[in-house]
C-alpha cells in the first residue's frame, strides 16, 4: 500500500446508545462523524478513525491497537474522565502497553513505543 492510506478500525456493539457515553469518555469527546443511527466515527490521527457500529453478532470481539506518545499521560487522562485506569505493562524492548476493556468486552490497548535509533 502506497499513496494516502486511511484506516478505519472498527469496533462492533450490540447498543450503540448504552456505548456510545462509555466511548465518549475514551475518547475525551463527542463522535465525530454521525454516519447514521447505528454507526459514528473518531478521527483519532490524519489517517486514522476508529468507528462504532451497531452488529451484535460481532460485539464484544474488537481488538484494536493505538500508539500513543505518553502512556502515563493518556492513561491518568481516561482516568480522569471516569474510564477505569488500566495497568501498564512494559514488553521487553517493544515498548509499554495498557489495555482496556469497553462494557462489551472489546479490547482497545494503547501502547508506547519508544524511538529507535536508525
């Protein structure tokens, strides 16, 4: 793949008006799409989205991978906003990770990745 890639990860659940307010706590805002009545999006980099749709024979089976610049910060912040805080667990020489969990069991881990000298 070349070019202007987007990526869009998606996340299933099975009530999109009991996830939504759980997800706008991750997220530390209001979707920023509304595509329609069962699905809504987050711009969460230039070239990727997470977005939130309504298939309940898929929820609760998302696995999905952000890289963050500061765990600590990122993680004290979803704290802030009433998402239970995660612990951090450091992969050898990978990196750090904090995973969480959303109410339907889909699984969105945040990791740190630290730079690499070239």
């Amino acid at each position: 793949m070349t070019g202007n890639v987007l990526l869009f990860a998606g996340v299933a659940t099975a009530d999109l008006a009991l996830a939504l307010p759980w997800y706008e706590r991750f997220m530390g805002r209001p979707a920023d799409v509304r595509v329609h009545a069962g699905e809504v999006m987050w711009q969460i980099c230039d070239g990727g989205w997470i977005y939130l749709v309504v298939d309940p024979g898929r929820a609760g089976r998302a696995l999905v991978t952000v890289a963050v610049p500061d765990l600590d910060r990122t993680v004290a912040e979803m704290a802030a906003r009433g998402v239970a805080p995660p612990a951090i667990e450091t992969i050898e020489e990978a990196g750090r990770k904090a995973t969480i969990v959303d109410p339907e069991g889909n699984s969105i881990a945040c990791i740190e990745v630290p730079a690499r000298d070239d």
